[in-house]
C-alpha cells in the first residue's frame, strides 16, 4: 500500500516505516501524533505503523541473546541471567 499524501505519496508503507533517513523517520514520528478520520489513508497508515511497533515490541530481534540481560546503570554493567 502507498502512503497516498504529501511528498511521499508513491513511497510503500514498508519502506517508509523501514527508512533510516532522518526526514522519513520523523515524518513517520510525526504521523503517529497526527489525528486522523477513519477510513482515510492517514488512518491507514497510521494502523500500520501501530501493528508494526506492536510487532516489534512484541517479538525480540533476531539473534538477540535471551540468556543475558545486560544493563549499563551508571557506569556499572550489570547482568541479569534470565530463565
């Protein structure tokens, strides 16, 4: 699906949502604080980015050591062995 508006309008949801530039990353930040109407497609985009930080929340990134938790408090590692 494209983002249907404004100077990225031929760009797809994908790959605006996986954009590393500056200028992409902060207008998806600046969709998701948008109000929009239902049905509209900044509705629709503004779903997909939803689903999408839902998804990354929900699933560890791939190759990520789960043995370990390693926290860096002032200074100090600090490792957690998890189970």
């Amino acid at each position: 699906m494209r983002v249907g508006f404004g100077k990225l309008a031929s760009m797809s949801f994908k790959d605006l949502y996986e954009a590393v530039d500056r200028d992409r990353k902060g207008f998806t930040k600046w969709v998701r604080k948008q109000e929009s109407r239902p049905g509209t497609k900044m509705d629709a985009l503004q779903v997909y980015i939803r689903r999408r930080d839902a998804e990354r929340m929900a699933s560890p990134h791939p190759g990520m050591n789960l043995t370990y938790l390693h926290l860096f408090v002032f200074g100090f590692r600090l490792v957690i062995q998890l189970t």
